[in-house]
C-alpha cells in the first residue's frame, strides 16, 4: 500500500471551484483498478490550504494514474485555482516495502464471483 499526499494552495475565491474539480478527480481515481480510498482535507486555520490523501495498493497505480491523460486534463484547470505547484509525496508503510502483489491477490479475493 501507497498513500500519496498532495498539498495545496488554494487562489482566495477559487474555493468551490477547487473543491469541484477535487471531487471530479477523485471520481476518475476510482477507476483506477489499484485505487483504494481518498479524502480531502482543508486546514482550519488556514482554509486555503488543502492536502489531498490517497491510498492505492500498489506504487505502480499511483505512478499509471500520474501519467493519465485524463488527470493531465483536470490537472490543467485545478492550475487555475492554486497558487503554486502541488507539492506531492508519496509514502508506504515502514517496513512493508512497495510491492502491492500480495494486497492485489487480497481485493481480488473479496471481489471474486468463483
């Protein structure tokens, strides 16, 4: 498992916009087949400031969806509404490396109509 954490900041006014085109982007995500959640978080003392939690099972989804033209496209108009570059990291759980092979087999388990 993954977590990508972005963070960032929001034009003044350009608040629902942002938060629009956040849900539409997540929306996309879950399209991904190695997606697994997100949420977007605003900073109360600091509205903003917004970061951007998500989780995917494998390093590989997260780098397929980076690349997608698709978020390239929604990327593009989120631009308009921050202040600066996204700042973007990306972290897995000490210890646990970033292979996804075995969380893969896991949800597939769950899903499986055998």
């Amino acid at each position: 498992m993954v977590k990508v954490v972005i963070e960032r900041r929001c034009k003044p006014g350009e608040e629902k916009r942002l938060e629009g085109l956040l849900k539409d982007l997540r929306a996309s995500c879950m399209r991904q087949p190695t997606y697994v959640s997100g949420e977007t978080l605003i900073d109360v003392y600091d509205p903003t400031h917004y970061v951007v939690v998500g989780t995917w099972t494998r390093l590989e989804g997260w780098q397929g969806w980076k690349e997608c033209q698709e978020r390239q496209e929604l990327l593009q108009m989120v631009s308009a509404c921050i202040e600066d570059d996204p700042i973007v990291h990306v972290y897995a759980a000490a210890g646990n490396g970033l292979g996804g092979f075995e969380m893969d087999e896991h949800f597939t388990s769950l899903i499986s109509t055998d």
